[in-house]
C-alpha cells in the first residue's frame, strides 16, 4: 500500500507539471510572442517524443521499473521550476515541453507497470482506478490551484513554479522510498493474494530470460493493438479539455481565466470520485465490459448536449452537463485499464510494461495526430487568440466607438482613413449610420465624431485585425461544434473493441471462473506441500 500510494502521487505530481501550461496557456501566447498553431505544435511534438518514451519505457521489463518512475520525475521537476519559469522565448519553452513529453511518455507506461504489481488481480479495477486518478487528479489539482493564485500571483511563470516544487519534493520521496518486486515474483500473473506462496515457489525456477524473447511480437494482436487505439480515440474529449478547455472557455464563452479553470474543478472532481467507485464496484462483481459499454453510451449522449450548448450558457450549466460527462468517461476507462492489463497478461504475464508500451505509444501517436489537425478544424482559433484580447480591450473601453465603426462600410472607413478631410466619404459615413441606429442625421454626425476618442493606435489595430476577429468570433462555435462531433466519433469507435477483449460479460460466470481458479490453486498448493 505505501509503494501504490507512492506510485498514485508520482502519477499525480508528473501530470500536474505536464498539464499546468493549459491553465495559462493565453498568457503563454501572448507572452512569449506564439500564435495559437505555435502552441498547438508544441503540444504535437511533446505528444511525439513521448510515444517514442513509452517505447523505450518497454525495457522496463528487463531494467525494472521504481528508478524510471523516481529519476524521472526528479529531471521534470527540475525543468518545470528552473527551466520553463526562465524560457527567454518560445522556442526555448518549445524544446524544454518535447523533453517534459519524453519523460512522461516513459512514466506513463512505468507507472501502471508497478501497480500492476503491487495489487492483485481481482483487485486490478479499483488499483487501476487509483493510477487513472494520477491524470484526473493532476488536472483538477491545476483547476484549484490556478483558479485561486491566478488573481493574486498573475504571472503565468508562477504556476510553473508551484508545480515544480510540489515535483522536486515528491521526487525525493519516490527516491527514498519507492522500491519493485524481484523479476521473479513480479513476473508471474497474481490473481489474488492467496496466490502469494504458489508465485513465490514458483519463482525459484522460473526463466525470466525466455519469457521476454521477441516481446513485441507477442503484443502485435488485435486484442492489444485494437482496444490501444479505441481507448485513444474514446479520451479525444479528455485530451481535449486537458489541453484547451481554458481557451475555449475564455474565447468562445466570454469567461476569465480562473473562472474557466472553475469549471475545471466540477469536470476533474467528479472524474476522479467515479474513478474510485466504479473501481471498487467493478472489483466487487468481477466484470469490465458492461460497465464499459454504460460509459462509453453515456459519454456520446453527454458529448452531444456539451456540443449543443450555447454561447449564453451560464457557468452552472457548463458545470452540470460537463460533471455528467466525466463520470461516464470514468466509468468506462477505468474498468478498460483494468481489463487491458488483463488482457496482455493473459498473452504474457512478464511482458505487462511491453504491452502498455504499445499502448502509450498508440495514445500518444493519436493524441499528436488530433492535436496536428485540431487547428484546420479551429481555424478561427488563431486571430482570436493572437488578437482576440487586445479586441476585448478595446471594445470594452470604447463601445460605442466600435459599435458605430461595425456599421460603417470599410470601403468608406478607407476614404476617411486616407483623406480626413474628404466630405463626401463623411456624408455616406453619416448616412450608413443613421440607417442603421435609425437616428437623425445630426445624433448621427455626434457619434461619427465620437470616433476621434478612439486612439489612432486602436484604430490602426482595428483596421487591420477588427473584421478578421469579428468574423473569426462567428466561425468558432461551429466549428468548435465539428471537433466535438469527432470526439463523438472517437467514442462510438471504441464500442466495437470492447468485444475483443478479455473478461466476462456475466457476474455469475466470472464467479465461477474465480471458484475454478480457487480450486486448481488448492490442488497445486497440495502438490506442493506433498513435494
């Protein structure tokens, strides 16, 4: 218990470093000079580096598992508080992000490795649920603690910071206190811990060295590969909060920044308290697939409400439709976790980091793809993030001003531009705004000379980026609306997969292959005792 809960803080602290920069994200980009494709790539190259770090995490197996988890959490820990927070530019916060990626791909397949062994299979839905509350737990750790120093600390370096102290310390624990089984005990499949004292005579023969021959070879099934690719395509929404929930919040919905994060905290709570129930319940009537089938059906109906919200939804409604959803996301991925480590120990019990190397490598390619295509789907996404603020600014400012500048043809906003003095542009700047507030032609006049409050440097602005932003601002719902409808896509993918994996559809059969399992493990132990 004291390793797994070494293990769940690691996972917790790791995620909370990798996922800070999505709760500041818009001061990232305006900060260090990125457009919103930019930022986008970075993400895509860190998703990259680091399926090729859940690969090389599959030597796991051969190097052990505790020092991968520890060390690396220590090297992100440093980059996080010293490295991110003095980022002279984005292409140095760019490079520092891949090589955070690169470890979390390896601690992303290390980490579910070592709770697998230190929990028993009949216990793997509740234990697995603990590691899949690493992700959740780290983003709702990044709602709370953002939405509440956000407004008092401003600088986005200081959420940095924060996180990189919480991983320096925890880090320094997991060195001193997190150790892994022996290759012989860990490599054979637990199934409860009765079985403690078969394994362990086991282990006196046992031939580790063959076990590991050709270990990819042995995952390349459909069982393994098949349900890894539907596990990615279901999180696309996961991901997608992750990542780009605050922007979204901010841009579309008229939210600030730590509000957006507020709504955060509803979505990542309930996730994470699913997560542990539905664990516990799944463990308790020893089946995945149902509850997998109920997760997955209730998060396509709750992704088609989100996506159906509009631009007036209050922040309580957000918050309902969007805790609604995380518990059906919780519900099927946490029995799935455990049903996937099931299934690749039933294809090799010594190769289990093998075959999450296979499948964060798979998460991890999906997540970089959909996040490279995210902005052609968003494309309005860029002048409203790299212009959108400066926008609010001044609208807020000067109302108005830019209320009577929208009505206004811009061919004729050019012939004032070019020549102030010119009379006849004024005459049909007057009569445009006369038709359109319905006013006489003197309250007219008023507000066209109203526009002399408006400085020349916001006119400026507003002539070359106001029409790209108001048009951008009535794109953006529906084109956000087509990226929601793909994360539907993703989930109804998954559905079909489940049928391939390992695991009972009946409590009462799988009851029974418990009582079997029950009785060939008294004859062995009678074998045993009589050798």
């Amino acid at each position: 218990m004291w390793y797994l809960g070494i293990v769940v803080a690691v996972t917790i602290i790791l995620y909370y470093q990798f996922y800070i920069a999505g709760a500041v994200s818009p001061t990232i980009i305006a900060d260090l000079g990125m457009t919103f494709p930019f930022y986008v790539y970075i993400t895509v190259v860190a998703n990259a580096v680091g399926a090729f770090g859940s690969l090389a995490a599959g030597l796991a197996d051969r190097w052990g598992r505790a020092n991968l988890v520890a060390y690396g959490l220590l090297i992100v820990g440093l980059l996080v508080l010293f490295g991110i927070p003095n980022a002279s530019g984005k292409w140095t916060f760019a490079v520092l992000f891949a090589v955070i990626g690169l470890v979390e791909g390896v601690i992303l397949v290390a980490t579910p490795a070592l709770i697998r062994d230190f929990s028993p299979q009949l216990g793997r839905a509740s234990a697995m649920g603990f590691w899949t509350l690493g992700p959740v737990v780290a983003s709702l750790l990044v709602a709370v603690v953002s939405s509440n120093t956000l407004n008092h600390l401003g600088a986005w370096q200081d959420q940095f910071i924060i996180a990189g102290i919480a991983g320096i310390v925890v880090g320094l624990i997991a060195v001193a206190g997190l150790r892994e089984l022996s290759p012989q005990l860990r490599d054979q499949l637990m199934v409860s811990i009765r079985d403690r004292a078969v394994i362990e005579a086991r282990a006196r023969g046992l031939n580790v060295e063959e076990s590991l021959r050709r270990p990819w070879r042995q995952m390349l099934h459909l069982d393994v590969i098949g349900s890894a690719f539907a596990i990615s395509v279901f999180l696309l929404i996961y991901y997608t909060a992750v990542g780009f929930f605050t922007v979204y919040f901010t841009f579309l919905h008229g939210f600030s920044l730590s509000t957006a994060n507020s709504i955060g905290d509803w979505f990542w709570g309930f996730d994470a308290i699913a997560l542990i129930l539905v664990g516990i319940l799944s463990d308790r009537v020893r089946v995945r697939k149902p509850f997998m089938v109920l997760g997955g059906v209730g998060a396509i109906v709750m992704t088609i409400v989100f996506l159906n919200l509009g631009a007036k939804t209050s922040f309580a409604t957000f918050s309902v439709v969007i805790s609604f959803l995380a518990v059906f996301l919780a519900i099927a991925y946490g029995p799935w976790m455990a049903s996937f480590t099931e299934t690749v120990e039933k294809r090799n019990p010594a190769l289990t980091a093998t075959g999450l190397a296979v499948w964060g490598w798979i998460i991890r390619v999906v997540i970089a793809i959909s996040i490279l295509i995210l902005p052609s789907v968003v494309g309005s996404m860029t002048p409203l993030v790299t212009y959108g603020a400066q926008f609010a600014t001044i609208e807020a400012t000067y109302p108005q001003q830019l209320a009577t500048l929208a009505v206004i043809d811009p061919a004729t906003q050019a012939a004032m531009s070019a020549n102030p003095a010119d009379t006849a542009a004024q005459a049909k700047a007057v009569g445009e705004i006369a038709t359109a507030f319905k006013v006489s032609p003197t309250a007219a006049t008023a507000r066209l000379v109203g526009l002399a409050a408006l400085p020349k440097a916001d006119q400026v602005f507003l002539a070359e980026h106001g029409t790209q932003v108001v048009t951008a601002s009535a794109a953006a719902p529906g084109q956000w609306k087509n990226w929601w409808w793909v994360c539907v896509g993703g989930q109804v993918l998954f559905l079909p997969f489940i049928l391939v994996m390992t695991g009972r559809w009946s409590p009462r059969k799988a009851r029974q292959d418990a009582e079997e399992h029950d009785r060939l493990i008294q004859q062995e132990l009678a074998a045993l005792e009589k050798a």
